[in-house]
C-alpha cells in the first residue's frame, strides 16, 4: 500500500506476524532497529509524496549480498522486464558478481557496489567506521542519487535497504517495512504468508507495482558453445554420452552450512555401488575439496560459467544449502540439458 495512506492497526499486526514467520528477529536486534528509525526520524527531512508515472523510465533493483540471492532474484527480473519492457532497469549488484546476469536480457544496465556490512561477518568489522568501503559506497549512492531514478525496488525486509532506496532519491520507492524502515518507503508492501520463499517474497512486489507475476518466467540461458564445451569436458573424461550424472558441491561460504567432506564422499559411495551413475565432485577454484578416489567419480574445479554449463547436465545435485543450490534451481529450465535437475540440499544435522 502507498505510505501515504493510513497505516492501521491491523496491517501493523499482520507486519508483527510476518516479522516473527519470516525474519525471526529477537526482541533485542527489534529494539535497535526501532533505535535506528528514531534516529533517521530525527535527522532526515520530511519528503512530501510526489505524483509518479505509473510506467517509469528507469528502475533501480537493490540486490547487493550473494550469488544465491541473484539467483533468487531471476525471476522478479524476468517478470519486471516483460512487465516494463520499455523501462531501463539498473542492478545494485555486488561488485565480485556484476557478471554472473550479463547477457540474459534482464537489465540494462549493472551497478557494482562493496557495501561494507555485506563484505564481512563480524559486526566490527561490518560497521568498522574506518573502513575503505565506507569511501566507495557513499560514492556509489551519491551517483545514484543524482540520476534521480523513476523507481527504486528492494525484497530485502531490512531496515538498511529502505534506508538505500531513500538515499537513492527514487520517486516511488517499493519495499517491505515489517523489517524496519517502513516510512521511508512510499510503497510498504504487506507481505503474503502462504508464500514464504525468497523468490515468492520479491514476486510478491511486483502486485504492488501492478503488474501480477508469472510465475514460469524463470531460468538461466547458457549459449549453445558453453553447452557444447562441458560436454566435450564430459567426453574428455571418459564420460559416454547419456550418461546418469550425480553433481556433488561439499562446499559453502558460511561455515556452519558445511555438511562435510567425509558424509558427502559417502553418498557418493553409496551411489556408485548401487547403479552406473557418473558423480561429479565439484570445488571452487581457490577452494580445493579433494574428490574420493572412487571409480566413476571425477573432480571438476571449473571457472564460474563452465561450473554453471556441465552442472546443467546432471540430473541430480547433492549439496549443502548454499549458492550451487539456488544455481540448480535456476538451470531447471535449461532445455538443453539432461533435464530438469533435481536438488538434494543436506543442513549439519543430516546424518548418513
């Protein structure tokens, strides 16, 4: 709904709800950010509501954490382009992965950015005043405020987010408020329950842009010469053509998601001894994870395009909740792959 409307008491209940469904934030980390919207009330100056053109110009999406979260994101780019195919839409992408979308036709336009508490994991360290990338993300947000965007666009529930999408100057800025930051929009969108996924959760936005999703817009397009060279990397290896690929990605940036080495090589025992299936033991380059010396197992450490070409071809994807996960899901649609691939995530307390 727009901000300028009344915001009752029962919409403030249901924030309540969904605050607790999809954030579980504790009454502590609650305080602080309520902390931080007195302060940002106190020193921000009023805006008045301005009269927006219900077809903008140009759109800023703010997506600016993880290669899992881009993937997430895909389809609310496929639906925000069919659905504004006349806009030029710009991403606030993280600067390591201003790549990964090129050449898919979702935007137009990749803005990179290191913004400091998305860079590291301890909160000294996230908030560390004397960091250099305090310097470059206030040049960033200066540059995107002189461009005066149309609209400014963030799923991210989170109160730093809405806070960007005030300092980005847009017109009409869209967004959930139940994480905080809720008067800094001019479009808190009330979320929807009965779709808690994150990819759900940033269609969802799309009903308050008016424009309703489809939800089969989605997918990776790799070029015919990517497929063409994981299957000859395929051939190389001894692979015959057709055969029964198991891809197996032990790896995952956050420590605690990291099911382990040891219980993943046992899948794969198990799966070897049971049927002719190849596995795939796939690692990131700079990140080694020694494969299991087993028949029929092969090691692959590719760069980040050739990984995304050959996991395209497997049929089933065993790895920790992590970025390769949301990947798989992603290159479901590929049509030129073996089919859809199937993906089985283990959590630490998964026991074999």
């Amino acid at each position: 709904m727009r901000n300028g409307l009344r915001w009752n008491g029962l919409e403030a209940k249901g924030e309540a709800a969904a605050r607790a469904s999809f954030l579980k934030m504790t009454p502590r980390k609650w305080r602080l950010v309520r902390a931080f919207e007195g302060v940002l009330r106190l020193i921000l100056p009023a805006r008045a509501i301005e009269a927006v053109a219900a077809q903008p110009k140009t759109i800023l999406v703010v997506e600016y954490w993880n290669l899992g979260d881009l993937a997430i994101l895909v389809p609310f780019l496929r639906n925000l382009r069919a659905g504004f195919s006349r806009a030029k839409i710009s991403l606030l992408v993280n600067e390591s992965l201003k790549t990964f979308l090129e050449g898919q036709g979702l935007v137009d336009e990749f803005i990179p950015v290191r913004v400091p508490w998305a860079q590291h994991f301890s909160r000294w360290k996230k908030y560390n005043p004397f960091s250099g990338h305090w310097i470059s993300f206030v040049r960033t947000i200066i540059g995107i405020r002189e461009r005066q965007f149309d609209w400014a666009i963030s799923g991210r529930m989170d109160v730093r987010d809405n806070f960007l999408l005030w300092l980005s100057g847009a017109a009409r800025r869209i967004g959930y408020g139940l994480g905080g930051g809720g008067f800094l929009l001019t479009d808190r969108v009330a979320p929807d329950l009965s779709r808690p996924h994150r990819a759900d959760i940033w269609l969802h936005l799309l009903d308050a842009a008016g424009k309703p999703p489809n939800r089969g817009l989605s997918g990776f397009r790799l070029t015919r010469s990517e497929l063409a060279s994981a299957e000859a990397f395929l051939r190389d290896r001894g692979i015959p053509a057709g055969a029964f690929l198991i891809g197996i990605h032990p790896g995952a940036r956050i420590a605690v998601r990291r099911w382990g080495d040891e219980r993943f090589a046992e899948v794969a025992r198990h799966f070897l001894r049971e049927n002719d299936a190849h596995t795939l033991w796939f690692s990131d380059p700079g990140i080694p994870s020694d494969a299991p010396r087993l028949e029929r197992c092969h090691a692959v450490n590719l760069e980040f395009r050739s990984f995304l070409a050959v996991l395209s071809l497997c049929r089933l994807l065993i790895c920790n909740d992590s970025g390769p996960m949301h990947l798989a899901g992603l290159l479901g649609g590929q049509s030129s792959g073996a089919g859809r691939v199937s993906i089985t995530a283990f959590s630490v307390n998964h026991i074999v």
